[in-house]
C-alpha cells in the first residue's frame, strides 16, 4: 500500500471571494442550507490544486482572448469544525457567529484572508478533496462617519424596534 500524501490547509492573503452564499439561500446553483463562496486562483496555483485533487473550477471568459478564470468552491459548515470568522470594522473585531454569518453576503470587502481546510472523499471508486472554511478574516470597508461618532457611546438601554426614536 502506498501511503497518501497529506494534504495541508490552504492558506491565502488577500483571496478574492465571489458567489457568496453565506446564508445558504436556495438558488439555481445551491440546495437550501449549503452554505459556501468561491476563491478565485491564478493559473499555476489552480492547476497545481487540480494535479493534487481538489475540486477547481474554471468560469468561460466574457471575452474570447481571455483565458477562463479559476476558483475553488469552498463551503461552511457549523456542524463538526465551525469555521473561526473574525469581522474587522473601523478598526474593531467581531467574531462572526452561524446567526450573523449571513450578513456577509451584502458586505462591502476590502481584505480578506482565509485558511481553507480539505476533506478527503474516496466514494465508488471516485476521489477527490472538497474544501472547507477553517479561519477568515474580512475587512469591509470603512464607515465614513465611523471614525466621526467613535467617542458617542451607545445608548445601551436601547430605543423599541417598533418604535424610532423621535416619537417618544
């Protein structure tokens, strides 16, 4: 028997992400509850994922004398190894829960670095890796009224939902 080679996280700075799905919303590409995006990849990097089994995809190019761009889907799942989510907010972390983990959908990103973890699938015969979310920090861009109102401090009795404040 010939042992396996292991196959590390991945690790990628400054990753640009599309497709986002974070909510798991239903769609014409995605089952409802199937959380996931896609990390675009360079040419050499998604062809040398590909030789070592991980599921690259590539998009047809818009314009014919382009070459077709490569992404790796990536999913989340909450179940076993909850992904580490950290948002980074005019200058402030928030660890990103299963709950708000949907407002990343609509985020404005600036940055985000990510460690994708791979799974190993050996089923009738067919192999493969899938990828999974391990860590991500996101950076949206800044409020500009942000650094404006940093020294107001929040009214933490709080206003009712139903009510806004000017009709007390």
């Amino acid at each position: 028997m010939v042992p396996q080679k292991a196959i590390r996280n991945l690790v990628i700075e400054n990753a640009k992400i599309r497709f986002r799905n974070f909510e798991g919303k239903e769609g014409e590409y995605n089952a409802k509850g199937k959380r996931n995006f896609c990390v675009f990849l360079d040419q050499p990097d998604a062809i040398r994922l590909k030789d070592d089994g991980w599921n690259i995809k590539w998009l047809k190019p818009r314009d014919p004398e382009e070459d077709p761009q490569a992404y790796l889907p990536v999913s989340l799942s909450f179940d076993f190894y909850p992904p580490k989510i950290i948002l980074i907010q005019n200058g402030m972390k928030t660890t990103i829960t299963e709950k708000s983990v949907k407002g990343l959908d609509w985020a404005e990103i600036k940055s985000v670095d990510l460690t994708i973890r791979p799974y190993s699938w050996d089923v009738s015969g067919k192999k493969g890796i899938k990828a999974y979310l391990n860590t991500m920090y996101v950076t949206v861009v800044e409020d500009e009224f942000a650094a404006k109102y940093v020294d107001v401090p929040d009214n933490v009795a709080g206003i009712g939902d139903d009510q806004p404040p000017w009709e007390e």
